[in-house]
C-alpha cells in the first residue's frame, strides 16, 4: 500500500493543493454523516444524498476553475448554464457511485497512510525548520472551515477512489501488432484535394415567403426573448477603500523597517564545497560507524593537504550532481540547506572546515569557500512599500467598521445611495443591464448572492437600497434597481426583416449541404463535372494539412483499394467539403522508440476509456437519481 502511495506522490500533491489553495473543495465528505432521507437532496447515490450546498461548492469551484482559463474572455451566462451544471453534478455522482463501491469492495486506507499524505504536504510546513508544524495545519484548516477530520476523510476518500481507477486503468494491454498497425497509419500519408461548397454561393437561390417568415418566428420565441433585466447603481467598499484616510507616523514606518530589516535587502550568501558518504536507511549500528570512521579519516586528509579536496570530492563523494564539480555546492543563503549542513556551513570561516556533519543522507565533510555580504535596502527605497502594510495592517478593524456604517447608511437612507457613498468616500457608479442568470456586467455584481438582493421584489418595486453584500472576500457591495424591464418577446413588426433573413440563412445552411451530399453522390458514381479541386497536398494523422480536423478520421479509415476516393462531411459555418484521395504513400514500420512511446500514448487512452466504462457501469447499480429542477436554472 505504501509502495502505490509513493508512486502517486506527485498527482496526490497537486491534487491537496487544489484542496487547500485557493478554496477548500471537500467532495463527498457527508457520504459518512448524510441523511439520506432528506427531501431537499440534488442528488441520491448508493442511499446517500449529494446536498445543495455540496453541489454548489462544487459548482463554484467550477466556475472559478473556468474563469482563470478563460480570464477576461469569461461570459457569466456560460459559466452557469445548464450543461455547466449537468456537468458538475455528474461529476459529483461519479465520484459518490465510485467512493461507494470503493467501500463495498472493501478498499481500505489506514490512519498512517493518510498521516503519511498530511506530513509531506508543504502547505503544512513551517517556513524556518521545513517540518510539519501541527498549528500551521490547524490554522490552514480553520481558516477554510473545515476540522482535521474532515480533511483527513476527504484524504481518504481520494485514495479510495483512486485505487479503484488504477484497478482498472492497469489493467489495460495493448499488444505490440496494434501499436506497429497504428504507427504505420499515423505516419501513412495520402494525397488530398478538397472542394467546398458554402452556404454564400446558394444564399441568392433562397426564396422565402411571408408564411415562412411568421412560423419561424412563432416557432421560435424564445429566441426572440429578452429576459428580465435591471440597471443598477452600486458602491463598492473594499479595505483600501477604508484605509484611505489612515495616517501613519514617520516614527512607526522607521520603527518597522529597523525591526524587519532582514526583509529588505539580499541576506548573506555562503559558498561551500562538501564530500558525502551517505548511509542506507536500513544501515546497521555498525555498518554507520563505519562510514563516520571513513569520513573522520577523508577530513583528516583534506586539512593535511587542502589543494586536494576537489580530487578528493571527486573521487570519494556520494553526491553525483556535486562530485562532479569537486564537491562545490555554489552560493545559498541560510536556510537553502538542511539545518545541521546549513548551521555548520555559516559557523565557518572562509578556508576552514568541518565535518563530519551528519545529516539524513549521510556524513559531510565541508570547506567554506567564499561569503558574499547581505546588502540592506535603503530606508528612502522601501518607506512606501512599508507605510502601505502599516496602512493596510490597521485596514482591518477600519474595514470591518467602515462595513457595518455602509450597512446602517443604505438601510436608513434606503432611496439612495449617496449619502453612503459620501460619509465613506466612495463612489457610485452605474451598470449595464443584468439578468437574473448573471448576464452582464462587471462580474462582482453578478454573484449569486448579490443578484438576489438586486432582483428581490422590495429592490425592484420599491427601488431600495440593497443590503451591503459580501461578494468577495473583503469586497462588499450595496446596489439600488434605477431601472427594470420586465421579460418580454420582441414584437414580430420590429424584428420583421431579421427573422426573415435568419430563416434564408437556416435554408441556405441546408441547401447547401444538400447541394455537397449531391455531388459527392455523383463523384463517387464517376462524374466529377464542374468540380474544381484545389492542389493536392499530402496529409497525415500526425500532419493534417488542409484536413478539418473531423475529417481526418474519416479520410484514413476509408479503403485505399479503389483510387481516387472520396469523402465528404459538414464542416463549420455551414460549409460541406468534399476530400478526393488520389495517392497512399505507406509508411516503414516503426522503430522500437517510436513504438513505446506510441504504446504508451495509446494505453493512457484506452485506460481512459476502460475507466469511463467501468465509471458508468458502476453508476448503473448504484440506484442514481438526479432532482434536475434543483439542477437545472429555470428559463426565463
């Protein structure tokens, strides 16, 4: 078991520091502690429930996951669509189906190996000694809510789970004829022209008649609807915001800088040079003393004869990334290397030696070869970088203050936001429109909880101010509706001529893949009359050209034998291309590197897709059953 923990060290570190920064995501955790009877369940797996609040963490750390790939290109309405959200409690019903066989099948993980996990987690470490530190790790978890043994269940789920997908994901076998057959096609080539026929050269052929024009359009209202929809006035108050009018004596900015001067500046740097003679972990009593013995006598050496401690380094030592170099290690500052190295190194003088020093790999016989000085940042150079983190230091209880005034202003003085605005020195400012689904913008006033302070019915009748609403950390917003307009279908006068030409488009998108099938029916018939081709280029798998990226598949899997052939498919902006195959140029078997990696490349997509099968058969007899209305966003 331990052995499969090392093996995963590395995705079972990322995947904790997904966990603990930037949010807490714990998926699965009431599997233990649910109710499974609840009636305000999202989902039911294996007896349990998956609650709304599990879903909607999930569900954030989602959208937030998909806000920092798509950055400022991120469309709110899209982060919370439907398919989003299948998506997410999907994920979430996979994950419980798996857990629970997981414990069906008996898969278990002990209490030293989850504590094995916790301990090598850098987060939990204390920045001075490198060692877990216990009130670093509770902190961390307080800070996010959670309790050591939420965490460490969560822990021991992931592993669960896990062992399950290698179960299964090992298991695959790919036999070498199949990676020599797929390393052949994949650098097979053939020759390809194309010929394309586009919705533009058929649109001028499309008639539409007036009955046409009025079914599409009450066939299809709710294209034609817009939904509800505010603008808003709002003021945001954030720390910074608090901290303006904070003054900081010239006594307390000069008091911190002389306390912290390590801080601002380059520390002290060592050069040193050592010889390691490492010893096993398994090592005797006996077998250690042996080692020290002969780093006594390496030391004894190199003080009697310095000149040779580079040949000797060479020679002796057990650090192949230094041996190599004569034993120099380069400049590190205190703290780059392990305590006992790092405290022996900067006790010393330049020339002198020490040793042997024993740390966790073995015995170190070290020379102090150079110190470069630590250089100390003039007080003019960091006076504002410090005043700010004064500044910001006291922001705390001012943000906190300043928070309950603008919550007491927008409540007694609820028809504006002005006077807020101005005892806290804030601005106000104006939205575009905004719909209940978050369409619009900025994006702070689009969270959740903000929209519903904005669309509820005292916002919108009465036109009152909103609560002061946290919507980020240390971000708190209140917003007054200047402005509502009801959901509304567009009249069919006032978009007459833009429903009629959508309806040419949508006919001419079918012409024309009509017009492609056609041709193609008669080129494979023998007549290619008014066909133009363009050149021909050659292709590959691993070289696609001209080839649209669907249709490569398509142009290497059909049968060579009879030339030239060809293949047709509906490609993008209603475009139907036609491929003409003329030549296949087959490649040389692959060589045995190319094969493993091939083989490799190959296993980790069929282990993908054994897993994903095995997933749904899996969640097939675990009695699942999703509420889509508590799912599902209701449409406007």
């Amino acid at each position: 078991m331990f052995e499969w923990v090392e093996k995963h060290k590395r995705w079972i570190m990322i995947a904790l520091s997904i966990l603990i920064i930037p949010s807490f995501a714990m998926f699965g955790i009431n599997y233990y502690f649910d109710d499974s009877s609840s009636s305000g369940a999202v989902a039911k797996v294996a007896g349990t429930t998956i609650s709304p609040n599990e879903f909607e963490q999930a569900l954030r750390d989602r959208q937030d996951q998909l806000r920092q790939m798509m950055k400022d290109k991120a469309d709110p309405a899209l982060l919370d669509s439907n398919e989003v959200r299948n998506a997410v409690v999907n994920s979430l019903v996979e994950r419980r189906a798996l857990l629970a066989h997981a414990l069906k099948s008996g898969l278990a993980v002990p209490n030293e190996q989850v504590r094995k996990i916790i301990l090598d987690v850098p987060y939990f470490r204390d920045e001075a000694t490198g060692e877990f530190s216990s009130e670093k790790y509770e902190e961390i978890l307080r800070r996010q809510g959670k309790t050591d043994l939420m965490f460490e269940e969560g822990i021991r789920q992931d592993l669960r789970v896990s062992q399950v997908r290698d179960t299964v994901s090992e298991s695959t076998i790919i036999s070498d004829a199949v990676v020599k057959r797929l390393g052949k096609l994949r650098e097979q080539q053939r020759e390809v022209s194309q010929w394309t026929m586009t919705p533009d050269q058929v649109f001028a052929r499309v008639t539409v008649s007036d009955e046409e024009v009025r079914k599409f359009y009450d066939d299809r209202q709710s294209d034609f609807r817009i939904p509800e929809r505010v603008k808003v006035e709002y003021v945001v108050l954030t720390p910074d915001d608090a901290a303006k009018g904070v003054a900081v004596p010239e006594s307390e900015i000069k008091a911190a800088y002389e306390k912290n001067a390590a801080q601002y500046g380059k520390p002290e740097e060592r050069r040193a040079s050592h010889i390691l003679l490492t010893v096993p972990k398994e090592a005797k009593p006996e077998g250690k003393a042996e080692t020290r013995k002969r780093a006594e006598a390496l030391i004894e050496k190199v003080r009697k004869d310095p000149r040779s401690f580079a040949e000797v380094a060479k020679k002796e030592s057990q650090d192949p990334g230094s041996a190599v170099n004569g034993g120099d290690l380069g400049f590190n500052a205190r703290g780059a290397m392990v305590k006992p190295f790092d405290d022996a190194v900067f006790a010393l003088k330049v020339g002198e030696f020490a040793g042997p020093v024993e740390t966790q790999y073995g015995y170190h016989i070290i020379r102090l070869d150079a110190v470069k000085p630590g250089e100390t940042v003039p007080f003019e150079k960091v006076r504002g970088e410090i005043e700010a983190e004064l500044r910001r230091a006291q922001a705390g209880k001012l943000f906190a203050d300043a928070v309950e005034e603008l919550q007491v202003k927008v409540v007694e003085q609820s028809d504006s936001l002005q006077p807020a605005a101005e005892a806290l020195k804030l601005v106000v400012q104006t939205s575009d429109w905004i719909t209940r689904n978050g369409g619009g913008q900025p994006a702070t006033l689009v969270k959740p909880a903000m929209l519903a302070k904005i669309f509820a019915e005292d916002s919108i009748k009465q036109k009152r101010n909103t609560d002061a609403v946290e919507v980020d950390a240390n971000t708190v917003i209140a917003a007054r509706v200047v402005d509502h307009r009801e959901a509304h279908v567009l009249p069919f006068d006032d978009i007459k001529g833009e429903v009629r030409r959508q309806v040419q488009i949508d006919k001419a998108l079918k012409l024309a893949e009509q017009e492609g099938k056609a041709t193609l029916d008669r080129l494979k018939k023998g007549d290619d009359k008014g066909v133009a081709w363009s050149a021909p280029s050659l292709v590959s798998l691993g070289n696609p050209g001209v080839l649209q990226s669907e249709a490569a598949r398509d142009v290497f899997s059909a049968d060579p034998s009879k030339l030239p052939l060809y293949v047709g498919i509906p490609a993008d902006k209603g475009r139907f291309v036609i491929y003409r195959v003329t030549k296949v140029i087959e490649a040389p078997e692959p060589s045995a590197e190319v094969r493993k990696a091939l083989a490799k490349q190959i296993a980790q997509l069929a282990a993908q897709q054994q897993f994903d099968a095995y997933t749904q058969t899996v969640k097939a007899t675990m009695g699942v059953s999703v509420d889509t209305a508590k799912v599902q966003k209701k449409v406007q």
